[in-house]
C-alpha cells in the first residue's frame, strides 16, 4: 500500500511539474521543427521580438524618445543576448528584410541594432503604440491602437524575406499576447484586411534548436 500511494505522488508530480512549464514563459525544453525552419527560410513573415533585458535606469514620466537617460535600457546581459540572437538567424540562413523595424525607444532601437547592424534598423514611431498598451490609457485610444497593430502584422514582406520587427511585449490576452525578454512570435501575414496567423513563439533558447 505504501508503495502504491508513493507511486501515486511521484505521477502528481510529474503532472504538475509539466503543467507549470506548459503556462509559464519559457519552457525548459521543447522539440525543435524542421518545418518551421525550412518556412522561414523560404521568407514571407513577420519576426516580432521583445527587445533584450533593460534594467538600467527607469522610464520616467516625461519620458523622451531621442533621449534614453529618460527611459530603462539594456542591461549588459541584455547586450549581449540581442548580439546572440542576430547571430542565430544569420547561422540558421534565415533571409532578413532591411530595414529591420524598431520602437523608437533606446533598448528596441540597440537591441535592433546590435542583432542586425545601426544601419540596418529604421525606428518607427507606431511600435511605440505597443508600448502604450501598459499604460492608463481610453478604452477608444487602445482600440486605435490594436487596429493600428493589426493593419502592420498583415503586412505581406518583400518577396523570400522575413520582416523583423524589434519592440514590446503586450498586455495579457491582448494581440501577440505577453513575452519575455528576446522572445519571438513568428507570424504570418494574409495581405491588408485578410488578418495574419500566429504561428509560433520562440525563445532564444528554441531558436538554436531549429537545425
């Protein structure tokens, strides 16, 4: 009896230990999909990552886009993942649209930069509407805004390419959903007023696995 009620918790477990993996952010493993690299190397998606951990400094409530001493920006870790991550799509031969697109906040703009080149990036004042998603705004400005984001993500990119665009989680249970640091979703434009498909969410972790 003893040694059935103790199998019996190690099965709970097991189930619970899963469960939480299964809601949390990142998952401490996941098989990788050859198919899903092979599309991307074929072009014609929207790559929309989270930018690198920013822990320095603070946003500040007359925060200014041009100056980043106004705003929270990379740490030294985030430094440096941002570099790791432009180099995983380059050995994975994944075909980049440039200009790559960034909110014009100072830690999507560096990570941007620093995975893809300065002169590579174009910041675009409408993903900082995303940002804008956190905070107190009109129910009618944050509709503006999901209409806005939705009209960019059916954007079909150019011809084999994938565009990537580098700028900020959401709020829960809105648009591409909540992200953690570097994280991608990978989404599939249908054409303006057709929609897109979400496809996938990667960590920087998962993306190594994609051989």
């Amino acid at each position: 009896m003893k040694k059935f009620i103790v199998t019996v918790l190690a099965m709970l477990l097991v189930v619970q230990t899963q469960a939480v993996g299964a809601a949390g952010n990142r998952m401490t493993s996941r098989p990788a999909n050859p198919s899903l690299l092979n599309s991307l190397r074929q072009g014609g998606y929207i790559l929309y990552v989270k930018h690198g951990e920013a822990t320095v400094g603070a946003d500040q409530p007359n925060l200014v886009l041009g100056d980043c001493a106004t705003q929270r920006n990379l740490s030294e870790e985030g430094k440096e993942l941002s570099l790791l991550f432009g180099k995983s799509l380059r050995s994975l031969r994944i075909p980049v649209q440039t200009p790559v697109q960034a909110s014009p906040l100072c830690r999507s703009r560096e990570s941007a930069a620093l995975a893809f080149g300065a002169d590579n990036v174009q910041a675009d004042p409408a993903w900082f509407d995303v940002y804008r998603l956190s905070s107190d705004i009109t129910p009618d400005e944050k509709e503006r805004i999901l209409v806005g984001l939705k009209a960019m993500l059916e954007k079909v990119p150019s011809p084999r390419l994938n565009q990537v665009v580098v700028a900020h989680g959401f709020p829960q249970g809105l648009a591409l959903g909540e992200m953690s640091d570097l994280d991608t979703v990978i989404v599939r434009p249908k054409g303006q007023g057709q929609g897109y498909e979400i496809i996938d969410k990667l960590t920087l972790a998962d993306w190594k696995k994609l051989r």
